[in-house]
C-alpha cells in the first residue's frame, strides 16, 4: 500500500514543486521546518538530510513555535510546513503568524484544499488514499509520503548546488561512510611498517623481515624501486617445491611487477584492487618509490569494509 502511494506521488506534482526547488536554492536564509506529531519526526529527518547535502536547515516543533520558538525564524528564511491535513490547531496559529512576518512557506500536506494548503505560497501534494495501518489511523503511508517528498527537494538542491562526493565528506567526516571518502592510502601505510628486502638477502632474513614487520609481507627494492613481492604464502609455496633452500635469495621466490597504488589514491580504491585481484596486501608507491604496504586489515579496522 506504501509502494503504491510512493508511485502515486508522481502524478501530483507540479509547477509549485520545482517553484519551491527555486525558492530554496535562491534564499539567502535558512530552511526551517516544521510539524507535529509523527510529521515533526518527518521534519526533522528532513532536516537532517538538507543539512548534510549542502542547504542549512532547522527543525521547529509546531507547538512549540506558538511557544516562543518563532525567534528561530529570520528574515530570510523559507518555512516548510508538514501536516497530513492541513488542519491541525497548531497549525492554524502558526500559519498566519509565518505569514505576518512575510517569510515564503511551503506546505507538504495531503490536503490541498485544507487551510494550510490554502495558506502556503507552494503547495506539495502528499495525498495518499489510505494508511497502512489497518484502522487507517496510524500514520504510516502518509509519512512516507513526506518523507519522500523531502527526499526529491533534498537531491534537486543538491543537483542544483553541484554537490559533490567531496563535498559530501566535509559534512560526513565520522564514521565509515566519511572514510570511504576522505580517508587515503597515505593514512593508513604511514603508520604501518615498511618490510623491504634486496634481491640479494637470504631466506633467513626474509623470514626475520616478515616476522618482525607483521604484516606478511616484504618489497623486493633496489634502489628504492619496488621490483618484486615476497608472501608468507610464497615461503610456504617454496618449502613444497625444494629440499634445500639454505641457498635461496629474495630473487629465486619473489613474484615480480606485483601490484601497487599511490600514496595519494583513497582507501576505498585499495580495497577495490585487493578484492579484484584476492590479495590481502598491497604495496605503495610515491613518486615512483615504496612507501610502505597497506593491509586488508587496516581497511577493515578503519571501518572500509
């Protein structure tokens, strides 16, 4: 029932839609936004939503704002109103007092012709044909409605703005999300070890290298080049293959041209290499020179994966 209403919603929009995209995107102020009941709750998802995408926004509980909360609102703010139908009696204190000040208002309502839809300089059809709850009382399909509704305002603001992943990480900077986009290769390896033999170095100290470095892994470098790679599965591929290794060097097990990226690439690229080619290390060059491994570790305690 949720699914058909969402469809629904198409077919109700119109020119005040876009005019609304318009108001916001050109207002010098802030979007405030408010409601009561479960569209308060609404209202402040949608809040949270503008403010992460680049248009600052406030939440004002409705009845509050009859309160004393209306010194939230500046001059050239645009107040977005929620209310299923339009009718409430808070929102029938609030509206006029919004108008008197002359702030712009959108209504996001499901009631067109109700007093707030009436009242608002844009009108935004939530209609829906019923709840979800079975009563058709508990406001499930309506909010969803709303939601969606602030969802489409949201995108167009941030199509509009040319807001960018980049951008997105600025206000996204916690968490696993904010790291896939802002965390780089250089972070992580710096803090790392950088196990690196010669070509020339014995098994024995091969071992001792990978060891000591914990990270399962040594570059094979010459002159500060990396030309090769040696795993603890290379060791133990070549303990299946010979009797006497005593006189083996890096040379006779490393694997060369193994795969590398730069310092500067983005973690979350790391991870793309190592899941496409099944390696769990990963060299790194700068300007050409090793600079260290990343681990598929790191990635995963740095909340990547």
């Amino acid at each position: 029932m949720e699914s058909k209403a969402i469809s629904n919603l198409v077919s109700l929009i119109t020119d005040d839609f876009a005019h609304a995209v318009k108001l916001i995107y050109n207002s010098k102020g802030r979007v405030i936004i408010t409601g009561i009941g479960k569209s308060a709750i609404i209202a402040n998802k949608i809040v949270a939503t503008l403010n992460s995408t680049g248009t600052p926004a406030i939440f004002m509980h409705a009845a509050d704002a009859i309160h004393g909360d209306l010194g939230l609102i500046l001059k050239d703010d645009v107040v977005i109103c929620i209310s299923k139908s339009g009718n409430t009696p808070e929102i029938k204190v609030l509206v006029p007092l919004i108008k008197s000040a002359k702030n712009k208002m959108i209504a996001i309502t499901g009631n067109i012709d109700s007093f707030l839809g009436q009242q608002a300089d844009f009108v935004l059809n939530a209609y829906v044909e019923q709840e979800a709850c079975p009563n058709n009382l508990a406001p499930t399909t309506s909010t969803t409605a709303q939601l969606v509704i602030g969802d489409a305002l949201a995108v167009c603001l941030l199509e509009l703005r040319g807001f960018s992943s980049n951008d997105f990480a600025k206000y996204h900077p916690g968490g696993a999300l904010g790291k896939k986009l802002y965390l780089r290769v250089h972070d992580i390896s710096s803090v790392n070890e950088k196990p690196q033999v010669q070509l020339d170095t014995s098994i024995k100290n091969i071992i001792i290298e990978i060891t000591e470095k914990m990270l399962g892994v040594a570059a094979v470098v010459e002159n500060g080049k990396i030309i090769g790679i040696i795993t603890d599965g290379d060791l133990r591929r070549m303990l299946t293959k010979v009797e006497d290794f005593s006189g083996l060097t890096a040379k006779d097990i490393m694997s060369s041209n193994p795969k590398h990226i730069n310092v500067d690439a983005m973690a979350v690229d790391a991870l793309e290499v190592m899941e496409t080619n099944g390696i769990s290390q990963l060299l790194v060059e700068d300007n050409g020179n090793y600079a260290g491994v990343v681990h598929l570790h790191d990635l995963i305690k740095e909340g990547i994966i």
